[in-house]
C-alpha cells in the first residue's frame, strides 16, 4: 500500500474514522485512499474554520478524536481558530496537513509555507513525515499524543502519501491512560475542605458530565464547601437529575466579587481562574490575593479516580447530592427579545439534546432558564475565538446522529464559519440553529465600555465598526442558499411555533430570531 | 496622547489611512482612537480572511499600503491564508495586531497565544512593542518595511495601547526607494539578449504596468527574444494599446513545453518559474535543464530602470512596440457556459476596469477574450491560497472608487470568504461579481487526475469531497442575505443583459451564472 493508504488505515485501525476536510492538489492521494480503504467517514466543509470546529464538536461529543485533512499552510491557517479552541479546551484533535512533495519544497512554488511553524502554537504535537515508510508510525504517535487530551498535527507530503509503504498500517496503538493523582495530593486537599476556611472547588477541563457533577455535589455538602465550574468548560451534563452546580461568571468585576471570600481553592481540570482580558485598574487574577490555589488533577488527569478518592475519605459515597427538579418554564408572548428565546428553548428543549452555546450577550437568560430543562449537555466556547459554534454543531451532529443538537448563535459570530450550514444541509445533520440577530456586536459595545476607552463611550467612527447592521444581515435567505431550511421570528409567538416545529422535524432549521441587545 | 492615538497618527502621518478591521476587547483602545485622530478611514469585515485580502487588493491599486487591525492570534490566524497570498506578490501590508496587556500574558487566559509564532511565517517583518513610549516608533519601522514591498506584523499589547505616549506620533518617514540594478548586471543581460542562443524575459512580481509592457515588448522586438510574464504576477496591465506579452501556462507539462527551447531566461522581478505542485514524474523546474537563468531584478529592484537600461542600450528606445488593438468579441447566445461569460465580460468592459480573477478552471476563456477588450488592470491571485477574490475586490474598489471593479469567481472559492459581499454592500462598492456556478472543485477533478492516484479516476469517496453540489448554492440568495442586489443566469441572454445592467449601475452586484464545468 502507498503511504497515504498506511496512514488511513491507520488511522481507522485506531477508531479514528471520521475525517472532516478541505482537500488540496496535495492531499490528492489520501482522497484516492478513502476509495481504497474502509471505514473513514469522510465530511466535506466549505471552508477550514468549519472543518476544525466540527472535529472539536465532534470530539467533545464521542469522546474520542476525529481527524482533519487540511491543504498546506494557509489550509491550516484558516483552521487554526477553532484549533486554537480545541486545544485551550482539551479537546484531541489529529490534524493530518498535507505539504509538496519533499524534494518540492526547495523551489518555493507560490503555496509553499512555514507550515511547522503555523501548526506550532496551536499544537501539542507537531511532526513532519519525511518518508512512506515512516507515516504509518508517526500517524500512531498522533493517535497517542491525541489520546492524552492534545491537539497532533502531522504533515504529508505528497511524495510521503504516493510513496510505497512495504510496511504497511499500524495496528491500534495503546492509549496512555489519564494520569493517576497521588495519594498526597488527595490528602492534601482533603486537608484543605476540612481546615474550616473557606473553601471551593473548582472544576474544569474536558468535561463535567453528570456522574461526576453528582460526585461533587456531594463532596460539597459533605465537607461544607462551594462547588464552582470554570466560566466555560469544554462540556457539562445540565437540566433535571443533573448536580445543582455554580458557575463563574464572564466578567471579572463579578467573578472577583463571586470568590471574594475564598480562602482555599482546589482546582480540577481547572486552571487558576484568571479575567479574559486586562482591563485599566481590574486585576488579571480573579481569586483573592490570599487565597491558596491548589491544583487536585490536571484536565487530563484521572479526576474521576481524585473524586472518588475524596468521596471514600469524607464517607461521603452515598451522600445525597443536590440535583435540578424538572421544572418547565412557560413560554413568553408578544415582542421577541432573548429572554423569550431562552424560555422557548428551555421549554422545548428534549430529553438528551445538545446544546451549542455561542450566543454571546444574547446568551446571559439561557443559562439560567435551561437550568432545570430536560437533560442535555451544554458545550461551551472554551478559546474564546468567535466562529466556533456552527462548525461544532456541526461536530457534534455527526458524533451523536441520534441527539438533538441546538446551536445557539449570536449573528456576528455566525457569519464568521456561516458555511457551516452547507455542510449540516448536505449531510442531513440534525441541528436547530438559532440566530441571535441584534445587528452588533454587542459583546463590544460592552467590552469598550469595561475597558475605559475614551470614558466608555464610543464614537462615531468606533460605533461603525461594533455595528453589523446596514446592511442588516437576513439570515433566512443566507441559509436558504445553503441549503437549510430557515424562517423568521419578530415575535414570542412566532418563535415558540418555529422552535417547537424545528424540534419535531428532524435535519438543519434555522431560525433567525430578531432580538433587541440585551445591553 | 496614549500609544494607540500615536500609532494611529503615525499611520495616517505615512499616508496609510485606510483600516481594514475586524476588532475585539484587547484593540478597544486603538478602535476609540479612531475619533480622536483624523485622517483614518476604518472597514469593518465580517471576517478576517475579508480584510486581509482587502489589504492585499488595495495595495496593488493604491501601490502602497493599508492597514489592518485583527484581534489576537486567532483573528490572526483567520487573516493568515490572504497575507500568505500578499506575501507571495510581494505586496505591502501593515498588520496590527492587537495582544492581551504585557503583564496580563503570565495568566494564559483563553485567548492567549503565541501571536509571533503565528505571525513569523507569512511576514517579512514581526514585532511586538514592548511599551507605549514605543509604539509610534515601532509603527514607523512597519511602515518603513512594509514600503519596500514587505508584510509587516506589528503586535499591540492592550496597556501599550492605553498607556500614555509623551513623545507622540512620529511624521512621515523615508521608505527607501527600489534597489537600483547595477550596470553589470544589465550588461550579463543585454550579452544573453545578444548572444544568438534562445532567450526569453520573463517579468513578474508586484506589477507589469502599461509602460513596463511597452518597454518589454520594444526590448522583445529589438533583441529578437520572447517575453512572457509569470503565471500569476499581482497586476498585469491588459486590452487595447498595451502591449502584446505573452503568459506561463498554470500546468506544468503545458508550461515545460512553452519555454523547452529557452536557452538563457533572464528573470525581472520573476523566480525561476516551478511547477505549483509537485506531480509523479513530472519535472518541478520548469525551465529546460540546459536552461541559463539569470536574475536580472528581483521584485523589489528598481525595475523600470533597468528595462531603461536596456532599452538604451539595445538603442531601442523608439522602437515599436507590438500592442493589442481593440476589437470587441461579439456576445454568446443559446445555453450559459463559461466562454459565452467571457465573451460578455469581454464585450462590456468599461474602459479603466479592474478585474480581479479568481475564476479558476472556469477562466481559461476569460484571459484570451478580454485581450483587446477596453484597457483594464488584471489582479491575479499570486500565492494560491483560494478565498482571494472577493476580498481583494473589497480593497481594490475601495482604493478606486471611481473605477468598476469586475470580480470573476469559482464557486468553491468564493465560499471561502463569502462576507466579503456584505462589505461590499455596507460601502457601496461598484463591485460587479460573477459566479461561476459549476457545483464542483473542478480544479481538483484536474489535479487528481494529473497526480495519477487511482489511475486518475476518483472513486465515489473521492468524488464526493470534489463536488460543492447536493445542496447547489444559490448565491442570489446568500448575496440577498448579505444587502447585494442579485440575479441568475443559464443562458447567454440573461447573463448578457444583467451584466450589461450590472456594468451600467453603480454599487455592488452579483450574477449567479450557472455553468457546467469546462473540463
């Protein structure tokens, strides 16, 4: 088998088996492959933004990596956004980029780029195959380094994928395991709960799903402390059943204010949590200066096994754990504004959906409001790279074929990857999407006034650039051009009825809800 | 004032005041300065692929550049495939980029990154301010570098940018002027001209203006030698009066059989030409083994002065040149195809029009048609990173707002940056796109046959990813959404009144021209 062969199959051979792509002359040999190979689902997406936010979604959903084939250095850089996202979310990714041909590359043709260098700060690992011989080994190391929760991007050259691979595809390679957490550290942080200071936990990382968030529920009534998610983990199991669980709020001021007392912090796949921008006269850090940090597990560490661990020790295992009831809320009626939107999904929302949250400031009701909805998980923008919820709808869609996804979306990041719906109409995936369309960018309006430029108040010329109305974008014909089928709500009635409609059907909707800014 | 009025003073004092920009928190410093500081017109884009390209589209009609304002490294990394194509034609552009506050970095927050990391591959020059005393400084260096036909990337931490700046703004500063070409070098040329072997000038780089045409084909005629441009050089001047110059073809076996006989090529602002990709068994030089090639001037050089040189002292600055007459084609009728298109494009063309190309199969018509149409400039994506031309198309119509502006589109392509129409919209620019609807990466159905994988035939895995159709965009559609007047063309009729009307109104538009692929 050639080179490209070895690779897919191994790939496959490692349950590795869906590859979303925008394919170059280059990478033409792996695309002849996925005639010669079984098993690769192979996922067209119109641009590389969307391909690398699908294999995000897809991977927080199926709990395991998709791959990604992506044409040379300005391939990856259109990728590297929602790469960037991955890898701040923990999220394994294997990025398989094609290059020229290895005796190519000293002629410098108009494509040819650093692409080690472009892959490098938004990779774990990053590696060049230099022959056929070696790409089945070194597609091995990726699935390793992917395994352990990292983002491998391994390039091909084209005379690496057409070249003869006498030895042929590895088999599936063993995983490391996450790492266990010593003894002393679950001691310590034990220590730690029982010092009567305040104390919270903090978790974050890959995902809290429900038994986990059941398990620190009970830890927290046990040993007396608050429990705290980071303000946006990668995926969280919310709604009814689900562990009464706080999260840190978005804005420093808040979240400072939020953990002010906190004396001991015990983080779990959580890093210390610090503000998402620098602000004049706010501080980076949002715990208190005398507060102690204590790191329990890292995100790619066995925090199940620390949980469990702290569970024994507190003789806290059958402790009763402080969960959601069901409670549905009523739907909203006259003038549409973000709140209805909130009640309408939280009220619709069925049993194991997931949702895709990039809603931004339109986004502040929903949270709460799906509280105590039906079961779902919530996946979050872990990078804070705009751009990345229709592509992870997308993702997430394909992991999970029998879940309801629904993507939450502000307008201005919705155009960002708005390709992404071409790709949900073509492979009949099933995703609401709702468009929060208040023609702003409304987080900006917000963010200039925190920072204190020119007293908080923009100007005119400023004020055009945090504007996307004029032309006001109408999404329904954007995505009927893509092939989603799409309407509009000015209305709660309205809504409520297209929701409801998109939540029975099953394939894309879009709906492009006209809200004012919450703002 | 603070460092991000006395940036933006130091552009605007160095004659750059056009911003393209898509901003974030960490750059609401430099937005607010926007009313403080006159002189600065600031575009906002949907998405940092838009501007980008903008940048580059502008600069090679203004022939100096713009800025931009991207937002951390992945709004970088979003803009990374359209500075790769401005880098490769050596087009001049000054990124900012805005970076989280200098003490603010130890913390990683989410959206950290290592922006120079990204940054270092598709810039010449890369630099990050280490404090507001500084800024204007370091502005005035990215100005200087990018004036000698560079991208330079400049990092903006947000304290540099709030913090106070004494010394203030820095005026105009002295970009050197094109390297002269030493009189030895033009005497090696003259002697190849002369020397009885085959010879051929290939010119290439930022721009082949009317004048640097006519000098060349004087040169052609004197010496009795061939003159060809590069396969895509950034702007070619085109149509009636200029001069007859032949092109590289794009494929390599076509190009190696152009020049087979050459015996000595001597390069003006040209590389040796190669093959784009690299191909089983098919050369990657393109020149003939035996072939001396000689760079006479690089891109940069003071070209014009060495063709002055030779001109002299071939002693034929007088001599005619041969020049295209004008002889309009007559329109296509019956069925839509891409050469009734190129017909049409060749019959309207407004005098003085610029025509960005990214049409890609669908424009082998195209080139040869418009030959002796009405004088126009021609933009020619340079780095071969597709999502190009409706960016480029937004800056060149922004540097010329008195000119039309015709933008030739693949579909496939144009979905890369498919905001850019909103721009268009939002500006009103006198953009006439065309789309040439074909549902294929019909590129790519060439490309895979001429790597030979799988004997040249795609299976149906293969095909699948090759072909944009199921669902079939309808860009008048996606074009409404976006505030762009829209129509659809299948036959010659209608596309030739609605780009007759298109041609004749002002303001943006977009034909949907539904072709069946050309290969």
């Amino acid at each position: 088998m050639n080179g490209a062969e070895s690779l897919l199959t191994t790939l496959v051979n490692n349950n590795i088996d869906v590859c979303f792509t925008n394919p170059g002359t280059s990478e033409m040999h792996f695309v002849a492959a996925l005639d010669e190979v079984e098993g690769m689902r192979c996922i067209l997406c119109l641009f590389e933004g969307v391909l690398s936010g699908a294999a995000d979604g897809y991977a927080r959903m199926a709990r395991r990596p998709a791959s990604t084939l992506l044409h040379l250095g300005p391939g990856l850089g259109n990728a590297l956004a929602n790469i960037h996202n991955a890898k701040k979310g923990h999220v394994p990714m294997v990025n398989i980029v094609g290059d020229h041909a290895t005796y190519h590359l000293q002629y410098d043709a108009p494509l040819t780029a650093d692409i080690e260098g472009i892959a490098g700060p938004v990779s774990h690992w990053v590696h060049t195959s230099a022959a056929a011989g070696e790409i089945a080994r070194d597609a091995a190391e990726a699935v390793r380094q992917a395994g352990i929760g990292q983002v491998a991007t391994l390039m091909l050259p084209a005379d690496v994928s057409w070249g003869d691979n006498p030895g042929g595809a590895e088999p599936a390679v063993a995983v490391a395991p996450p790492a266990e957490v010593a003894a002393f550290r679950v001691k310590e942080a034990l220590a730690l709960l029982k010092s009567g200071e305040k104390c919270m936990i903090m978790i974050g990382g890959r995902e809290v799903d429900s038994q986990r968030g059941l398990m620190l529920s009970r830890i927290g009534k046990a040993a007396g402390v608050r429990i705290c998610t980071e303000v946006f983990p990668g995926r969280v199991a919310r709604g009814a059943g689900t562990a009464v669980i706080d999260r840190l709020p978005y804005l420093a001021e808040l979240a400072i204010d939020h953990i002010k007392d906190i004396e001991n912090l015990v983080l779990v796949g959580a890093a210390p949590p610090v503000s998402f921008f620098a602000y004049p006269n706010v501080p980076s850090a949002i715990a208190a200066p005398n507060c102690r940090q204590f790191v329990l597990a890292g995100p790619n560490d066995d925090i199940d096994q620390a949980l469990e661990d702290l569970l024994e020790q507190l003789d806290a295992v059958d402790a009763k754990p402080d969960v959601h009831p069901l409670t549905i809320p009523d739907l909203g009626a006259g003038p549409l504004d973000a709140g209805k939107v909130a009640l309408a999904v939280a009220h619709y929302l069925p049993e194991n959906a997931i949702v895709v949250d990039e809603s931004i400031t339109s986004g502040f009701a929903l949270f709460p409001a799906t509280a105590t909805a039906q079961p779902h998980d919530w996946l979050n923008l872990t990078g804070g790279s705009i751009g990345w919820g229709l592509p992870a709808a997308v993702g997430a869609a394909v992991a999970c074929p029998e879940r309801k996804v629904i993507c939450l979306e502000g307008d201005g990041s919705a155009m960002y990857t708005i390709q992404s719906l071409w790709t949900m109409a073509r492979e009949h995936l099933d995703v609401t999407v709702v468009i929060f369309n208040n023609t702003k960018y409304s987080v900006l309006e917000m963010e200039f006034a925190r920072t204190g430029a020119r007293g908080g108040k923009p100007g005119p010329n400023a004020a055009s650039v945090l504007d996307i109305g004029g032309p006001d974008m109408d999404f329904v014909a954007i995505a009927t051009g893509m092939g989603v089928e799409a309407t509009r709500a000015t209305t709660a009635e309205e809504f409520n009825e297209q929701f409801a409609a998109a939540i029975s059907a099953t394939g894309p909707r879009l709906i492009d809800a006209i809200v004012p800014t919450l703002l």
